[in-house]
C-alpha cells in the first residue's frame, strides 16, 4: 500500500470518528491515528509499506502512548509489550500496541483490576 494512500484513509476514518460523537469512539481512533501517523512519519507518499511490518521505537511507543520510554522497556521486560532488539533498543510491531491503546478505552467494569503491592 501506498503510504499516501494509508494517510488519506487515516484522515477519513479520523472525520467519521468525530461525527459520530461519541467520546470513546474518538477518543480511540485519534490514539489508532496518532500511533500509524508515528510510524508513517518521514515516509514519502509513493513508498510502498506492508502496514503489518510497520514498527516503532521504544521512545515513539512511549510517546503514543504517554509513557515514560523506560516504563514502555519495563512493559517489554515484564512480557505485556512484544519487542524485538535492535542495536541498543527496542522495535515494536504497531500491531503489539493496539491492546494498550485500545484498554485505555473500554468501559471501565471491563478493565482487568490492577494488583497493588
């Protein structure tokens, strides 16, 4: 797919959120937006992109998501963030990020409840 072609989709589906009106519903497709608009960033329009192989770093992760970049390593060491190495860093599939975007999002009786120590 064009990387072009994948910003007009992400801007339509962006508009389609916000009339909907409903909060959650654009609450969750700007944080969808914002995490491809990320790892689209610096792509000319006519690359040609496999959306399944598009990755982020450990710092964009965390920029996405609102994190601090270590806490995003500590999700990756404790197993909840899938990741592979690469030099002195982290690469995360986009498709490894949806889960925590989209548990920002869910009504909050079907959160998992968060263990204290």
């Amino acid at each position: 797919m064009k990387v072009g072609v994948l910003r007009q989709r992400l801007s339509a589906a962006f508009e389609t959120a916000m009339r909907n009106r409903e909060a959650t519903a654009i609450a969750l497709t700007a944080d969808r937006t914002k995490a491809m608009a990320v790892a689209l960033a610096g792509l000319p329009d006519d690359a040609d992109i496999e959306v399944d192989a598009l990755d982020l770093s450990t710092r964009a992760v965390a920029s996405v998501l609102g994190f601090h970049p270590e806490h995003v390593r500590r999700l990756i060491r404790g197993g909840r963030l899938r990741a592979r190495r690469v030099g002195g860093d982290y690469r995360l599939a986009l498709d490894d990020i949806w889960p925590l975007i989209e548990a920002r999002h869910r009504e909050p009786g079907r959160r998992r409840a968060v263990r204290r120590r």
